[in-house]
C-alpha cells in the first residue's frame, strides 16, 4: 500500500516458527456466509481513509484483505487497493469498503485489523483467530 508499511501477526503461536504446511483449501466445505466479516480498529480505518486519499483513488476502491502462498508459515497476508470482484465479501467501516475473497476469507475470517505505531516503525497488524502458527517475520501464518 504505501512504502515504510510494516505488517505484523498476532495470532496463535505455538512456538513452531518457520514450519511449512500444505497450501490447500480447508479440508472440509466452509459455509462462506457463516463466517464472520474482517475486523478494521478506528486507527486502522483512519489510517486506510488517509492512504485512500493519498492515491488519489475512488469511492469504488476499497482496501483489499487476502492471503496468497508463500512466507515461512505457508501463507501471507496481503494488503492494497482494489474495486469489487463478483465473489468479494464487502463490508464498510464508516465508508471504508474492505473486499475480501471467498478463497481467502475462510483463512482471515473475523482477524482484526489494527494499525500501530511505535519505536520500531508504524504498520498493520493482524489479530487472526484462526492462524494455528506464526513466523517471527510477522505477515506468515499457517491455518
């Protein structure tokens, strides 16, 4: 999204770091529509309505939240701006749209998105629920 950006994890670690696991989807059929919406903090909303403005862009774009393969723990998150898929999951958080796929939402499903700011540099972080492993590198995780 912007340069500088850190993402940070912060979900169940059971102290397996860096273990790999199998890129599949869930082995049993999620009901996408049981699943509960992302998760944005009023920080993290102000902060994506600045980045919003900054590029520029339109009311069509909202801030996409997914996963792709990839990182020490099997999958990373992944952050930039986008406009609605036909599949998308949309929610608005006060006139921030956050998109979400069907292939990632069952990964992130009901993760909080924060953003903090401290000695070491500002970014978002993810509160993930459903992430049975972390890295220390902070946007891997394995489900």
């Amino acid at each position: 999204m912007a340069d500088g950006l850190n993402i940070e994890h912060h979900g169940h670690d059971h102290g397996h770091e860096h273990e790999r696991v199998e890129q599949n989807a869930p082995a049993q059929p999620v009901d996408i529509a049981s699943l509960p919406d992302v998760k944005l903090t009023p920080k993290a909303i102000e902060m994506v309505r600045k980045m919003h403005a900054k590029e520029g862009l339109s009311a069509e774009h909202g801030m996409r939240i997914g996963v792709v393969g990839g990182g020490c723990s099997g999958f990373q998150y992944s952050l930039n701006f986008d406009t609605k898929k036909e599949d998308d999951r949309v929610t608005n958080f006060d006139g921030v749209l956050v998109l979400v796929d069907e292939i990632s939402l069952p990964y992130i499903a009901g993760t909080t998105l924060d953003y903090v700011e401290g000695l070491h540099g500002a970014g978002f972080r993810f509160d993930n629920p459903r992430a049975s492993r972390t890295c220390g590198c902070g946007s891997s995780f394995s489900a």
